[in-house]
C-alpha cells in the first residue's frame, strides 16, 4: 500500500484542522458574497481578441466582472437590449454587422444567462434558435450557468437536455449560488474547444491549488440529484415569496418568476426601512424595483416573516 | 435582532452541508496540489506594461505561472541567475539598465522568493541591500513569500521583522502550503498602492465567493501562532531528513537545508523506484537532483520511513 | 563641420530616391483611405485597465478601430446614445455609476470627437460644461481631434482656444484628414500626464522609423496657418455642397454642416447609381443616410458636378 | 471616366504639397532613426498568450521593443544565449520543455533575424535544421527580416531562396533600413496562418492611414532590384570599413563581417572622442566593442575618411 504522505510539495498536504474548524464555524447565516466567476475564461477559449461578444446590455459578463472580459480576451462585449433579459434572434441579427470589414470587430460569440439576471428562463426553442443563428455563422453560443440548475428544474429538464441538446456549446456551470464554496465549472460539448484550456486556467489564474476540495464538492453537487433538489427548493421559496408579495396593494412584480428571484416595484420610501433589518439590492433605482433572491437554505419561514416584514413596512 | 438569512443574493447563502462533508472527506492524507497564486496580481499593482520584473531564473513567478504575469501586467520578467536561489545586489546591478531608453522595458520591481525556491532563506542583511537598492532607484521590493512562515520561524524573525521591517513594499503571504484551503494574501505595506486593489483583485478573477471561507483561515493561522507552529514542525522535519539522508553514502544534499525542502543528488536509477512508492519532483533532470519537501502534517515516522526506503533503493 | 552619414545604424539613412518618386507619382486623386490612429494610446496614458472610457456609440473609438482601444488598454469602452454626435452632461451623468463598487469598471475618461461623426461641432460651452463634470471627479477628457481644425476654423478659434482653453486635458491632434501623409500627434496639456508617453508609444508600436518626414509635415501644417487654409477650405466646399444638395427636393440634410461632412437622406434606388460614378459610405442603411466628407483638395467644380450628378440620379 | 475626387472621406485626399515638400526637404543627411516593427504582429498571428517563443538574448524583439511583444501577444519570449547572434538546434532543444505541463508555457515559436544583430548571416542549411525542428513539433519558425536583404544578397541568393525554400513560415520583410520611409510587411508563406491578419494589424494599430504612399515605396523596392542593389552595397561598404578597421593595429573585428554591419573592440578612451565627430552605438560597454552599419547611400569616401579619423583617434 502506497504510504498516505509523499514528500513532493507542501501543497499536497491536507487543510489543518483549525483552518477546517474555522471554515465550519463560518458556515451558518447569510453573508455578502461576491463573485469568482468562469466567464471570463470560457469565453477566451472562443474569442481571439478582435472578436466580439454579443450580450444583454444587463448580462453579469457586461456590467459585474470589472472588465474582466475585455482585460483578459481583448474582446469587445456588445451590450444589446433585453427588457426580460432574453436576447432574441432579432437582436442579435442588428448587431451581426461589420463582417469582414477589418475595421470592425468581428462577431463570434453570443453569451446568454440561463436563468437570466432578472430571474426570467429561455424557452429551449428559443434557446434553439439562438444556437442555430451562430452555427450557420462559424460562431459559438456561450451559456452562462449561474443558476443553470434553476433553469433546468423550473422546464423539468435534465442538465443535459438544457444545454447540450439545445445547441449550447460551452456551459459556464454554477455551483455556488447553488450550495457550493465557491466551485464552478467551465464544461465544453465540443472536445476540440477545450483542446488548450488547461494553460488558458492556469495562465487565468483559476487553477485552484488543492483542488481536491474543489472537485468532491461539484461531485456531490452531481450526486443524489442534490443539483436538483437545492435548485427546486430555491424556485419553490420564489414563487411562495411571489405569492405573498403579490397580496401587497403598492407592490408590483415586474418580471415572470420563473426561477429563484423576485423583482418587485415598491414604494421608495419602504426601502431603506426593509434594509434596516434585510440587506438586499436595489435592481433599478429609477423605477424604485429591487430584487430578491431564494437559495437552497431560505425556509418558509423565512420568506413568511420577511413578506410580513415588507407588508409592514410598506403600509399596506 | 437581525434574521440570519438575507433575500439579496443565493450567494450569500452557507455552503450545503453535503458539500461541507465532502469537504471533510477530501481532508486526508497528501493530493497532488497545484497553484492558484497572487504573485501576478501582486506585480500588477506595481508595474505598468512597458516595466520590467527583476527576477531569478527559478522563480516560481518566472516558471511556474504559465506566463500569467506576462499575460495580466504586460510586463517583462527578466530572468536572472541565482545560483542558491538568491538574487543578489550584484546580479541585479547589471540587469538595472536601458533607464529611459524608449526601446527599452524600465526595470521597476525586483521580486524575491522567501523562503527561496531552493529551500535557502535570504538573511536579514540581504534583503535590506536590496530594498536599498531599489529605494534608491524608484523600483519596489515585491516578496513571493509562499514560504515566508519557514522562513522567518527559521531565524526566529516575528512577520513583520521578517518582511516590513526588511523593507519588503508588498509580500504575497502564502497560506496554502502551511496548512490551508488555498488561501493566500497580498499585503502591501505603503497604504497608496493597495489604492487601486480591490478592482484589480475583481478584474484579475481573483475575488472569492462566499469570501468568508477564505478570510477565517486567514484567521485561524494568525491566531495562535498555527503559522509558527506549522511552519516550525515543516522546518524541523526538513533538518530531520536532511540528516537521514546524509547518511546515505551515495547523496548529497545540494542546496542548505535552511527551511522546508530537502534537495539531494541521487544516483539516477533510483529515482524511479522510490517514485514507485512516493510521489516527488525532479528538479534538476541533468544533474539528477530531487525535491523533497516537509509539510505541517509531516511526521516523524513519515520521515524515518522515507529515508530508510531511499536507502534500500539506493542500495546503501 | 559634422559628416553628413555616420555609421550608428542603417535605418538612419535618408529615403531612396526611387522610393520617394514613387511617393510622389501616388500623390494625385483620391484613394480610399483607412486609419491608423493614436487615440488608443491617448486612452492608455490615461486610464488602468480597470476603468471605463465614455464615449458616443457612434465614437470612432468604439466602432472603427477593431477593439483597439479594449485591447491595448484593456479597458471597457462604455457606448453612450449621442443623437447629433454631442456627449451632453445629462448623458454622461447617467453612466458615471458603481463608483468605489469593486464589480464594476470606474468611469475615468469622458472621449468626445470635435468635430463629431456626424459632422456637427461642440460648441465651446458644451465642452466646458463636459470638463467640469470630469474635473469634479477626478476623470480626464480626452478630445479625438482627427478633425479639431475643421472644428476650431468653423467657429473663429485658435487651436488653444479650442482645446485647452476649454478643459480638454489630452488631445489627439489629426494631421492626416487635413493633409498630411499618415501624420496625427497627441497633445497632453497636463505634462504629468505624459510622464512614460515615450514608453506606451514605443510599446504601443507607434514609435515611426525615420520619424523625421512626419515631423516635417506637422511643422509645415503649423507653418503659415496650413491647418487653418486647408479646414477652412474643406469646410467652405461642404457649405456649398450643402446649399446645392437642398435644391434637390427628394433629400434632406440630417445634421448640422458645422464643418467639412454632409449627411443626407436620400432615396434609396439612388445611392448604387451615383456610387458607380462615385465612391462613398452609407452612413445609415435603415435610414438610407448618406456621407460626404469634403478636404483641402475639393474644388468648387468638384462639388458642382458631383451635386449635379446627384440631382440626376436622384431624378428630381 | 471617373472623377479623380470622390466625396467618400477627408481621408482619401492626396498629401498637401507643402507637406510633400516638407519631407523632400528633410531627406538628406543622416537622422537618428527608430524603429516602428511589424515583428510583434507576426508572432502574434502565430501564437496564443500561453504559448512561448524562442528567441536569442540579443534579439531585436526581445530587448528593443519596449517589451511590445509580451504586451500585445500576452506570451513569454524566452531568452536564449546566441554567441555570434545565431540561434541553433541544439540551444533550442534544451528549451524546449514543460510540453503538456498547464503550469509552463508552450513553446511554439522560434523567432531568428537574418541578417543577425551581430552582422552575422545564417546559413542555408542552418535554417533548414531549425525549421525542420520546429515543423516535427507543430511549432513554427518566424524571420525577422528588417536585414533580409543583405543577408541574402551576401550569400548570392533570391530572396524565396533564403526564406520560403528553407522553411521560414513566416517572414517580418524590412524596407526600412534598406531605403525605405518606414515601410514593413509581414510575408506569410502558408496562407492559413493569414487569415485574420487583417483584423490582428487593424487591432495593433499598424493599417497605415493613406497606405497607398507605403505600398508604392515597397513595390519600388521590388521593382529593377533596388532591393538588390540597396543592398549589394551596403555589404560591400561594410567590407571595406572592415579592411580598413583591420588595417588599425589596436583594433579587432570581433564578430564575422558577413552583412552591412562591423563590430570591434576598440580602445575603451577612443569612444567619446569619436562619437564627437560621428554618432553610433557601443555595442557591447564591458567589453568596449562598438557597432557600426553602413547603408545604402554610404559611400567610399565615407568609409575611407571614417576610417582614417577612428584611426587617428585610436592613435595607430
């Protein structure tokens, strides 16, 4: 039997254990998080850098990344309109322009978010339109996946089923809005896409060290349908928060809550009020409409107390 | 009181508890690790793109990176000898030229390794010659200190004394390789250069989700002194298996045992043997010089072990 | 007295004549053109990759320079809806946001083009109004020049008035539209702001070989007002297009002639007729707009029998 | 007929004649010249960020450019020791490492200059070894040619045989040190690797304004063997210098005089009172060993009085 220990790097040895007791003390209640995302890295794989990404103008890869596409492929992103967050055949043909022109940079991607940034979800003919504009153009349809797993659940289709078989051909998938610390994945359905992406993650800085801890977390994400049942779970807190919110008089939803979050028109001045005791952000300052979001850990309970919370305080 | 769950984002959830126990799982004996490191980001905040990067020819930044310095500053890495991993006054005099040279890149930074990449540890003295060097010269002293717990425990230096009191302007401080969950540090030591961190840090992907698993490490290793008592326990069974294998007639130890790492000349037909059994790196193909480094976990017993099987496959 | 030949390099050698009789055999009638432009490096000099450039989204910088400017500077270029060509300070207020936000990229430069795109000139008092807002948050303007003479003859002003008397912190000054062979500078009126210029240009590969035969074009443009005579002729000749093209009573002119272009709507089976004879740009295909620019070498004649050709065609 | 003047862009226009004369006016006598390389675009259209290219530590590409290269391609350019400027198969081979390793660049380049920046000229069969190299590893083997020229006039062949018949994939073509106002071109001799060279130049900022005055400059050259001749007597002016150098007693040519260039170590206090009289560069400061080139319009006499002066100051 092979002794457990090598001698090759000070970085093959396990956490200690009072990092790892630290790590579970962290683990209850809600925090602010951030965003370590993959994007960025699936979309180098695609783009040279006079290529263009089209995206909704309120794509994650457009307006949270700091510019973390342009700084890393060279690319330019070209926001477009997409009042639900869908991108639309129609869209993208006004925007596939310039073709050959060498002054122009030339199209090659289209990046949609499945489910998008305003918690809507592409139908899969959409998806499948979508996928056959790029392929008659030599471009790639690039699926940012967040919340993938949502998107899924909310159609009742299989991950595969809601990528692969649509058309997709490189899947950012989401593990940590979904129950994970932090673990995404880059997934490539065309091998030859994928050729040199080991040295792009590396020269990307996302090789993980000790990945290990990384790469069993995505495992049982993928194991016992846990993907399924967190993602379920989140989309079933939505819609009841959808459900409770909608019996308040001054309030509006805005968008169709298709997956696991609520936008909601609300008076301005209940805002700071409800922040008082919740943090949340406020979606579109100008028309007074924030955004709420259910994870695989929000309780009835919860969402009960804080639609309470907000009838309160909206004076309904 | 506040409710421990928020509606701002599923990223601010905890991390499911089946992918916490997977975690768990993962946290035994040694994995081959890899390296997600701050060094590149490190050197952005130092250097614009027409700057050079004075450096030995075996640093991990120079080799180990896959040209993610090159690729995120822009910069040249200039590639100096070091023959005991040391850059020296000397060596970096005479790369220090072509100042205001338009054709020429401007040396800017000169990047350190402490403990080096050769298990040596530089003196105190050493690296105040060359912070004064490139005080004098407008340039900053950046420190890759993966290994900087080694080696100040080595000369019984606090952090600080170690590093700021040297006159180090930025230390990359490694966690991982002393006992945590991919957990490293950019500490900046004059005020106005982190200004612009936090943006660099989101642009270069280098901002975590779920943060907090990250920041109480960080924690836990300062607190208690874990860094010391990890990086002591390393060093001391380092000196121990120097000492086993000077034993064995054919070795030689190559480089000082002045931290973690052990590196010995072996006659070149064992290599594989002991590879049979322990996972190590070749260091020096031609001159058949292994690497052999010591852990916080490492035992005694591991290390008698080891070095009694070395002896039976070098045939002593 | 010095030789006149040293021996330091072959490239500091004059033109051969064979060459420079080449040079002028080329130098009659009108060849397309393209361009070769130094706004990038204005950009670079002033912004880190992690901020945003302001800009219309009909800029030159954001559609004809093939992602350039994202690339070079890896900045994100934020395209701002600019009906004549104008920047306003309602426009760039809306998009100065997320300010000390570490998701988003930091507005820093504010890029207007005088004369605009469409052919229209800012007038002093809006360019006044755009640098305070910059100058009151810390941000930069930077004015594309390629037309800045057409621009300051239109209204009676001096190069200085119209560029830095009005707040305009960076300047890329365009020779090459006003006569010039390939000629165009960038003017920093805040010499700390061109500290390490010589460096991004010669990194940006815009150091000229035999630098010399551009500086002699840009003396001889300052020489007895070349810059002004030529502008001011290329604007007089749009003013008489203009006036001839309003006879024609199926067009109509679209935006203010303030300097050298005309921009007409014209009906559509025209526009394959008079590009048989003559080659132009479609400025908008939907709108079935039109572009004629005018230069120093455009004679009265010129305009006369082209606008009669344009009327025939037109059929009016 | 056509009208001469088209109404398309300002850009179109001819050069004004007072600019026109203001470039005949400066074309005399020798100017300190720069350099404005097409070198960084080539590699660039044959490499990706992660990939290296191997270069001689005395290359152009590597010292000369400001460190353009590792900027605009985001690759390492690994320094290899070249003694009289010539890189060879066997310093190749031992860089040429780490294949398949995520953590080290690949190499996938390997970058010569003919004629070498020691004057030195590559033999045919030299190169043919390094391309066969390369083309057995799917690498590719990249000129820079600013001396091609004289480098294949020196050896008596045209230039498809000193390039395309060996193996060179593709070729930096200099105009400029061989008569040329700043004229370069990029030679791809497999018509692949061109494909989106158009955008690559664009995005680099290298599609020339008015390129119709550079085109005709480079088809002269090619026309009535200018580039022949050019050249043919550059070479033999650099015979002569050598002759005459060898004939000084303290002096010694120190590296082969195969092109336009002669390198010699001098009397390190004949230098300054030298360059009084005539500019050029100390090549090498340690080892006191100046450079000098001759060009196209050096003459005999030139060379003679240089001769007889360096002579006299050396005090022969």
């Amino acid at each position: 039997m092979k002794p457990s220990r090598s001698f090759a790097s000070d970085n093959n040895a396990v956490v200690h254990p009072e990092a790892l007791e630290a790590i579970e003390r962290a683990n209850q209640g809600h925090v602010v998080g951030y965003g370590d995302d993959p994007y960025t890295l699936s979309l180098q794989a695609l783009a040279r850098p006079y290529h263009a990404v089209l995206c909704s103008e309120m794509s994650h890869i457009y307006t949270d990344e700091c510019g973390a596409p342009e700084k890393l492929t060279g690319c330019k992103l070209i926001p477009l309109a997409a009042p639900i967050g869908k991108l639309t055949v129609e869209t993208v043909s006004h925007a596939y322009r310039g073709i050959g022109d060498q002054h122009h940079v030339q199209p090659k991607v289209i990046s949609i978010t499945q489910s998008t940034e305003m918690g809507t979800v592409y139908r899969p003919a959409e998806i499948e339109a979508l996928a056959r504009f790029v392929h008659d153009r030599d471009m790639f349809l690039h699926m940012d996946g967040a919340r993938i797993s949502n998107a899924a659940v909310a159609q009742g289709l299989t991950l595969r089923q809601a990528t692969l078989d649509l058309g997709v051909d490189v899947l950012s998938f989401g593990g940590t809005k979904n129950g994970l610390m932090g673990v995404e994945a880059v997934v490539f359905f065309r091998p030859e896409l994928a050729r040199d992406f080991l040295f792009t993650r590396k020269q990307g800085m996302q090789l993980a060290s000790k990945m290990r801890y990384l790469s069993v977390q995505m495992e049982a994400l993928l194991t016992n349908d846990l993907w399924r049942r967190n993602a379920e779970h989140a989309n079933r807190m939505a819609k009841l928060l959808e459900q409770e919110i909608k019996k308040i008089r001054q309030m509006k939803i805005v968008y169709p809550v298709d997956a696991n979050g609520v936008f909601a028109r609300i008076p301005r001045e209940a805002i700071a009020k409800i922040q008082e005791r919740y943090f949340f952000y406020v979606w579109n300052e100008e028309e007074s409409v924030v955004r709420w979001m259910c994870s695989f850990d929000t309780t009835e309970e919860d969402v009960r107390q804080f639609a309470t919370f907000v009838g309160e305080m909206v004076g309904s």
